[in-house]
C-alpha cells in the first residue's frame, strides 16, 4: 500500500479547507444577514445550525458505506457536491425569506440538512482516508496541517466573502455563495485526483471483497462492541461537550465580569486562537515522541484545560486582577493540544479492531463530535442562565458552568487514561500455555 507524503496531505487540506469555507458561510453570515438584514430571532439561525450537526449523526453510516467499495474518493467529492448545493440553496432560502419568510425557513431547512450530509460524507472518508494512508509517525503532523488549512479556508472565505458582500443585497449573497461553493467543489476534484492510486495502491482490505457483514446496523453493533472504541466515543463526545460550551459565554463573561468593551472582547478570540495555533504545533511535534507521547498531550490537553477554566473561575471571584487574557491563551493552547493529539488517535484507532470497519468507527467518532458541538453551545448558555437565576450574580453564573466544564475535562481525561490502557494490553501478547504432562495429561504438569 502506498504511504502519502507531505504533498498528498496538503492535497487533502486543501479538501479540509474547501469544506470549511462552505460552512463557514452558512454557519456565520447567513447567521448574521438573518438577524440583522432581515431582523428575524437569533434562534432561527440556531436552529438551523443545530439541525446540521443532528444530520451528522448519519456519519456512520456513511463511514460503512465507503468502507462496502473500499474508495473514499467518490464519497468525498459527492459529498462535497451535496455540500456545495447545500451552500447555495441556504444563501438562496435566506434571500427569499426577505420576501415569504415561511417558505424560506422551510427551504432553508432543507438546505442546512444537506449541509450536514455534505460534511458528514466528505469529512469522514477524508479523516479514514488519512488514517489509512498516513504513517502513524506523521499522523499528529499530518492532523495539524489538515485542521490549519481548515482554519486558513475559514479566515480567506470570510474576508474575501465579507468584501465581496458589500453594499449587501439579496442577489449579492446568493452570487457570493455560489461562486465560492463552485470555486470548493473545483478544489476538492482537482486535489481528489488520483489521490488513492490504483487498486495495487489501496489497502489490503480493498483487494479482495469483504466477507463482512454488509448490513449498516450489524457492522454499527460490532464496533460499539469493541470496548476500546466504545470508550473512546464517549471521550470524544464528553471532551468536544466541554470545548464547545465556553464558545459562546466567554465574550459576554468577559464584558460581564471584567468590564471588557465590545471591542477588547471580541479581540480575545485572536488571543484564544493564537494560543490553539502554539498547542497544535506542540501536539504535532509530539508525533515523533521527541516531547513526549500523543496519549500524554491528549491527557495533559484535558487536565490544562480543566485548570485553565478553573483559572476563569478564579477571575470571576478577582474580576480585573486576574490575568485574564493570559489564563484566555493558556486554555487555548491546552485545547488546540488536546485535540491534535485526540485525532491523532483517532486516526490510529480507526484501523484497529476485528475487522475493517475504519469508515464506521471514524463516522461514530465523528458523529459524537457533532452532537457534542450542537449541544455545546446550547448547554452552556442554558446553563450560565439557569445559574445566574440561581445565584443571582451574573459573573459567578458563568463561573459555575466554567467549572462544570472544568469537571467534565477531568472525566475526559480519567477515559483518556483508560483507552490508553486498553490499547497497551490489546498490543501484548498472549501468555504461552503452560506445556501438557505426556504421562498424565494433565495440563502444566511437566513429564517427569
């Protein structure tokens, strides 16, 4: 089987960067013109955006898919087709809601459905795709480059976009959008391009056809009956619940507790994202085991964080004498490590178990991250509100789910601790028998 090299990576991050550019369109200007432009509720473009994440819970079952005909290929730029018609059908529901606000939330649902199946066909064959090709030496690394350019497609789709969208008019915003999903759909191809070789090149597994079962449920159930896999799901969802809860209360904590100006704090997520930027290239470097292993970042990840958010615990009680924005770089640092080193393994744990199912579990693993993010932000908000009704202080509000978030990051690195565990003794060898006695047949009595 051949091995990628670097090139054949930025290729796929070129891919990575191409999906996020779509979303990040759907997911934060159409949030923006519908509240703003079009003066609807805040909670519409929520919703919409939690039923993207809802729809990935059909990760799995696409993962089992291309896992059938041993080929993500197809299922990467059909996936970003879908993706792509998905983007311009949300911008075109968006714009008619100007004038029959119904039928355009009903199109927009349909819309942000096809988002989510999009990213759900395309993200999971490209992360098993990497995951089979890529030497576990270079997975970190690898995992790094991919999310950089996914972050880098995000920040150019939003400047180029934001540019291109003024002075705003409905036609304008579809116009944008669809250049920019016909502009990823042309990346993806051009860079999917024998990118898996010929049938000499694939895995071992696509050789020959599966004698697996072919049923979705039966391969579902047989990797949710690997202990390993299982526990590391619930990691996933648990440590992306805890990532994702503080997206949405930092800000307002920040302007609440500490007096920070609109300004001063929107400014704290370049401080959080540079800090995320310095724990990814750290967690990268550990590939190579020269700072230490991936399970080691992927715990320590999860501990620093969990004391970086008690640290704005801390500042909840001190308010500007704490240092905030230095406590604000430290639990993104701890996070940006933590989650190079947890896709690392998952990358490593996708191949591994009874059979080849590394589409099923990736999309199993992809899918508890989804539902964790959708939940993410809503269970933090819901909870910074029900606290501030039960203490009363709005500052101390946020600083209890600061620290629920805290406790969960714990936990998450208590399951860490122990899929490492497991995945050391499933690597050792089996004691020999004892020899059978030749005389008596009894076993582990030796012939005298």
């Amino acid at each position: 089987m051949r091995t990628f090299g670097w090139l054949t990576v930025v290729r796929l991050g070129c891919v990575q960067a191409s999906l996020g550019a779509v979303v990040v369109l759907t997911t934060s200007t159409l949030n923006r013109v519908m509240v703003v432009e079009l003066g609807l509720p805040a909670l519409l473009p929520g919703i919409l955006v939690a039923l993207h994440y809802v729809v990935q819970l059909l990760r799995p079952r696409m993962g089992h898919g291309s896992d059938l005909g041993q080929r993500r290929t197809p299922w990467i730029v059909g996936g970003m087709t879908v993706l792509a018609a998905g983007g311009v059908g949300a911008a075109a529901a968006t714009a008619w809601m100007s004038s029959h606000v119904t039928a355009g939330i009903v199109a927009a649902l349909l819309a942000f459905a096809l988002i989510g199946v999009g990213v759900s066909a395309a993200g999971t064959s490209l992360l098993v795709l990497l995951a089979q090709r890529v030497p576990p030496e270079r997975r970190a690394a690898a995992a790094t480059i991919v999310w950089l350019m996914m972050i880098a497609g995000f920040a150019v789709t939003a400047g180029v976009a934001g540019s291109l969208l003024d002075p705003y008019s409905p036609a304008r915003l579809v116009g944008v959008t669809a250049a920019v999903s016909a502009a990823a759909l042309l990346v993806t191809c051009l860079a999917m391009h024998g990118v898996e070789g010929s049938p000499a090149e694939r895995p071992a597994s696509a050789a020959a056809p599966s004698a697996e079962p072919t049923w979705f449920f039966a391969a579902l159930a047989e990797v949710w009956a690997e202990p390993e896999a299982r526990r590391f799901t619930v990691f996933v969802f648990i440590s992306m619940l805890a990532y994702s809860a503080q997206d949405l209360i930092l800000e307002p904590f920040a302007g609440t507790a500490l007096g920070f100006t609109p300004g001063e704090s929107t400014r704290l997520s370049g401080v959080q994202h540079g800090g995320v930027l310095l724990g990814m290239i750290a967690a990268a470097l550990a590939g190579g085991r020269r700072f230490g292993s991936l399970r080691a970042w992927q715990i320590g990840g999860c501990l620093l964080s969990a004391l970086a958010l008690l640290g704005l615990v801390a500042a909840g009680m001190l308010g500007p004498a704490w240092p905030f924005k230095l406590n604000v770089f430290v639990l993104g640092a701890a996070n940006g490590a933590f989650s190079i080193a947890a896709i690392a393994a998952m990358m490593k744990l996708a191949g591994e178990g009874r059979s080849a199912r590394a589409g099923v579990r990736m999309g199993m693993w992809g899918a508890a991250q989804a539902i964790a993010f959708g939940l993410g932000g809503l269970a933090g908000t819901a909870a910074s509100d029900l606290a501030r009704i039960v203490i009363g202080s709005p500052a101390m509000a946020y600083a209890a789910v600061f620290a629920g978030e805290a406790v969960l990051f714990v936990a998450a690195a208590v399951l860490a601790v122990k899929v490492g565990r497991a995945a050391a003794s499933a690597r050792q060898p089996a004691p020999t028998p004892p020899p059978m006695s030749l005389t008596a047949g009894t076993p582990g009595m030796e012939a005298r």
